[in-house]
C-alpha cells in the first residue's frame, strides 16, 4: 500500500457506494460511524481502530476539502485508534453532524503529508464538538509536496451557521514537523472558530513557523505548552477578523522563565500610595492619572498625570469622578498578553477599563486594528473624541505594538494590579 505524494484535489473522487462523495455517507445512529477511503465501518463497540489510509494519487496541485482520508462522525464515549493517514487534503476529519461528537479518546499515530492533517469540524447548529482528549500524533509534511501552500497540524472548523463553541479538546504531546518553505506558513493549531480550551501539552515544532497557533474567530482561553521548537519566541497570530484574545503559549525550550506570568506592577491599597500634588489635586506613587473626557491631545505626555482634581480621599480608597483613571504605563515590546485586577471598596460592582495604545514616539496610535483585543467581551471599540478604548472591568488584553495605558475608572479602587505574560525570550 503505497503512501500518498501530497494533499490536494484527485482527477476523479473515489466512490464508496453510489452518492458520489469520497466514502458512502450513511445516516448515523446514536453510536457514530467510522468512513474511510478503505470502506465503512459501523460501530458495534465503543472502539475502532482504522490501521491505514492513504491516498496515491501524485498529480494534484490544489487543495479540494471534499478530499478527506477518514471521517468519523457523531463519535460518543468512543475509542479511535489511528495509525496512519496521508495524502489527503484533511487526513481525519472528526464530525459533528445533526449530533454531536464528543467524550472520545483519539490515538493518534502516523499523519503525513496533509494539508490539515485534522480537522475537527461541526456541520449544523444543533451539533457539537466538546471533550475530545488526543494522545500523540506525529503531523507532517515533506519538503516537496505543494511548498508553496500553507499547512496546518490541527484545524477547529464549521460549516456557516453551524455550532461555533468548540471546546475541551485536550492534546497530550502531539510532534509537528510541517516544513515551512517560503512562501507557504506552518502551523500546528488553526482555530476558526469562537471555543475555548483547546489545551496541548508538550508540543514538538519542528520546521513550523514560529507560531504555535492561528485564531482568525474569537477563540480564548487556550494553552499551548511548547516542549521543543527550533526558535524561542514562540507566539499565536490573531487575524483581522479576530475579535477575542486570552490565550497563552508557555514556551519550556530553554526559557524556563518565559513560561511564568510576571507581576508588572501592584498598588496595595490606592489610599496609602495617594499623594498630594497640589491643594486640588491628587496623584497615586507608582501610577499617573489620565482624564478620559473629550480631548484633542495625542501624546502621552499630554494625556497622563502626576496628579489630578476631581479625586477625593476617602478612609478606605480613592474616589474618582467619572472623567478620571489611575493607570499603569506598560512598555508591550516583547510581552502582548496582560492581565489586570482590581477590587473595589465593600465590593462595589463598578470601575471601567480603559486602553490607550502609543508608537514608540509616544503619539497615540488612532484606531488601528488588532491594537486590543479583550478576552472575554470581544473589540474593545475606538472611542475617537476621548483617544481611547473603553471596555469592562476585569478581562484580559492583549497589545499590537507601543505602550499601554491600563485605567480603571470610576468609583473606590483600593488595589490594583498589572500582570503579563511574554511571548518573547526572557532576557530581552
């Protein structure tokens, strides 16, 4: 049984019965079904094992999706045993499909030479995709099959219109080598969807891009633990379309210290670091003051304050009008995911975040895209009159370029706190 040259669409499909599709689509049942371009094998049992697929066909310069080696479709509390897939466009599809597929162990062995070697996709809006756990997966490429197309170890995907909350699918040590040539990219983990917790523990990347993860929807909460990579600074590229941040690669080769979340910055208690700066106004130790009203200023010096009125002292805190911040400055060169926090007096239910994004001149960069990203309530929106971008309280961003201003507002806020995470080598 010879194995596949490349990925990409076959002069003629294959049939398996008489619909025409690559492998006969069957009415599943509550227990799934397995179809592969060796045949059709229903499930009796919560276990299949799917020895090998491949696909021979050398001549074939684009990428049709219909050109899939195994799909596995409404799969329940299941076993899939996979020991080889190669040659195909999407070498294993898992499918949701009027159902849902979910609660299901995949071993993962031999898949080669895909354009996305799998493809976890949902086909309707009454399906699902949820709990999967993954053990191994070796995805590659060789150098000369179609250098010039992207490639993807793992792709989260949907049918318009069809379920978007694709989540907890946890993957144990999966090694991608995809062989990223000019001009084509080489990512193991393409997410078009708007899930969470897509979890993989001790990845491998060799010869991928250095980019651990592609979210082009508003996926957040994802964690990719980079074991071993050819470069250090490792990352996730968010696309213009993508409206949610939040997620994390913990890089382990040879930077220990990059995988820690480091504390930027903390004020205890706002009233114990309070000052006076002048009869009327107010300042913070280890903070500035912004003003967030109408203004036509666009620098940083012009936008930040030792002190400001409109600030009282309390016996427990600060109370800020509703045009006043107290801000963190962050310098977002290397580091772009941040986390800031901040408790309120008794508990109070109030307090704004608020970004403002600066070019390394210290002008205000005006409504560019992907300057922030939130993690939990999408695009925080571009407020032009006050040269600022105002969300809620409490969620995480993440910065393109420049430096930060981090603002809660209004109300009492005794403690405030600044972490972030670094996708860039520690000692630079």
């Amino acid at each position: 049984m010879g194995v596949g040259s490349g990925y990409g669409q076959r002069a003629a499909p294959e049939r398996h019965g008489g619909d025409g599709q690559f492998g006969q689509r069957d009415a599943a049942g509550a227990g799934g079904s397995l179809v592969t371009r060796m045949g059709l094998k229903n499930k009796h049992d919560p276990e299949f094992r799917s020895s090998h697929s491949n696909n021979t066909d050398r001549d074939r310069s684009s990428a049709s999706e219909a050109d899939i080696g195994i799909l596995a479709r409404n799969l329940n509390s299941s076993l899939l045993d996979l020991r080889l897939v190669s040659g195909f466009t999407i070498g294993l599809r898992t499918l949701g499909d009027g159902r849902g597929f979910e609660d299901t162990t995949l071993i993962l062995g031999r898949i080669l030479n895909n354009r996305y070697g799998l493809d976890a996709h949902c086909a309707t809006a009454t399906t699902w995709s949820t709990s999967i756990r993954y053990y191994g997966g070796h995805f590659a490429c060789a150098t000369g099959i179609n250098p010039t197309l992207d490639r993807f170890g793992v792709r989260f995907s949907r049918q318009a219109g069809a379920y978007n909350n694709h989540n907890r699918h946890i993957f144990d040590g999966p090694n991608f080598e995809l062989r990223q040539l000019d001009p084509n990219v080489a990512i193991p983990f393409l997410n078009e969807t708007s899930g969470t917790a897509i979890i993989a523990g001790g990845m491998r990347m060799e010869a991928c891009s250095p980019i651990a993860a592609w979210h082009t929807g508003a996926t957040t909460g994802c964690e990719y633990e980079v074991a071993w990579a050819q470069t250090y600074a490792i990352g996730i590229d968010y696309t213009a379309t993508t409206t949610r941040a939040g997620n994390a690669v913990y890089n382990r080769h040879r930077a220990p210290a990059s995988r820690l979340t480091r504390l930027l910055a903390v004020i205890p208690n706002l009233r114990g670091a309070a000052f006076r700066h002048s009869n009327t106004e107010i300042g913070v130790e280890g903070a500035c003051i912004i003003a967030t009203s109408t203004t036509t200023e666009t620098t940083m010096a012009a936008l930040s304050w030792n002190g400001l009125d409109g600030i009282a002292a309390t016996g427990r805190g600060l109370l800020l009008n509703a045009n006043r911040g107290v801000a963190f400055v962050v310098q977002t060169k290397h580091a772009k995911e941040f986390a800031l926090a901040h408790w309120l007096v008794g508990g109070a239910d109030s307090g704004r975040l608020c970004v403002r994004c600066f070019d390394g001149a210290g002008t205000v960069r005006e409504n560019q895209p992907q300057d922030v990203l939130a993690s939990s309530r999408g695009r925080a929106s571009w407020w032009a009159a006050r040269r600022w971008r105002p969300g809620l309280a409490r969620r995480a961003c993440r910065t393109a370029a420049g430096c930060s201003c981090w603002s809660s507002r209004p109300a009492v806020s005794p403690r405030p706190s600044l972490s972030a995470s670094s996708e860039a080598p520690p000692n630079e």
